[in-house]
C-alpha cells in the first residue's frame, strides 16, 4: 500500500478524537474507482478544532480545491473530506428525494463528471495528496 493512500487519515488520526474513520483515501490498484475521499466521524471533544481545520482548509490553493463536508444522509455527523466536485455530486444525487429514489438514480461519479473529467479529477487529487497533507498539518500546527 502506497503511504499516499493513507497520510490524510493519519494527520486526522493525529490531531482529533476519531470515533470511526474509512483510512484510505483510494488504492493504487482501482485508482479510477472513485475520486479519492476520506470518511469519518469525531467525537465532540474534537469540534471547536474540526472547524478550524474546515476553515483552514477553505484557504488551500494547491492544484485541486478541497472540502470538509457533512454525508447529506448521515444521521451522526459523518464528515467526507474530498474535492469540491465530490460535494457536489453528493449535492445532487442526495437531492432528490428519499433514499428508494436515490438508489434508482444513484449515478456514478464516472458517468456524472464524464470519462475524460473524472479520470482527471482522480489522477489530480492524488497527485495534490503530498502537498494537502503537508497544509493540513501546518494549519493544525497553528491551533496547537
């Protein structure tokens, strides 16, 4: 497994307390699955300094723009830490209607961004991974 993979959760691990979290933001070996993410729940203790980094994370400028959002069907705050194209495809195929209907029209990212688009979007993400995760942990180094 690529450390590249991983170096997001592990900053998170590092500086919040972690109810749950999905590690990997993708693997190597499907790179094109899906555009790379993390999931993950904290615990409240950990609030006030998430939406420091939430906001920190809004100055980002590296070669892709990336967000901390809430799951649009999470019922304990189960937090995605993506590109902003990945917020919006949550924001639109969790837009309309209840869930029976999304899984009807649940469309992949693939077939959302296009072929050309979302293989751009993935290989671009993971090549900003190194310089997020250095971002990430100089503005938590700030807090601290």
């Amino acid at each position: 497994m690529d450390k590249n993979e991983q170096i997001i959760s592990e900053i998170i691990r590092f500086y919040f307390e972690v109810e749950w979290m999905r590690v990997t933001m993708y693997h190597e070996e499907c790179r094109y699955r899906y555009i790379p993410f993390i999931s993950y729940r904290i615990y409240d203790a950990s609030k006030i300094k998430h939406n420091y980094l939430i906001s920190a994370l809004e100055a980002y400028e590296g070669k892709m723009k990336w967000k901390i959002f809430v799951h649009p069907r999470s019922t304990r705050q189960t937090y995605i830490l993506s590109l902003l194209e990945t917020n919006e495809w949550y924001e639109k195929i969790y837009s309309e209607g209840t869930e029976s209907l999304i899984r009807e029209k649940l469309i992949s990212q693939n077939d959302y961004f296009g072929n050309k688009r979302f293989t751009e979007l993935c290989d671009n993400a993971i090549e900003d991974i190194p310089a997020l995760a250095r971002y990430i942990q100089s503005a938590m180094k700030q807090y601290i």
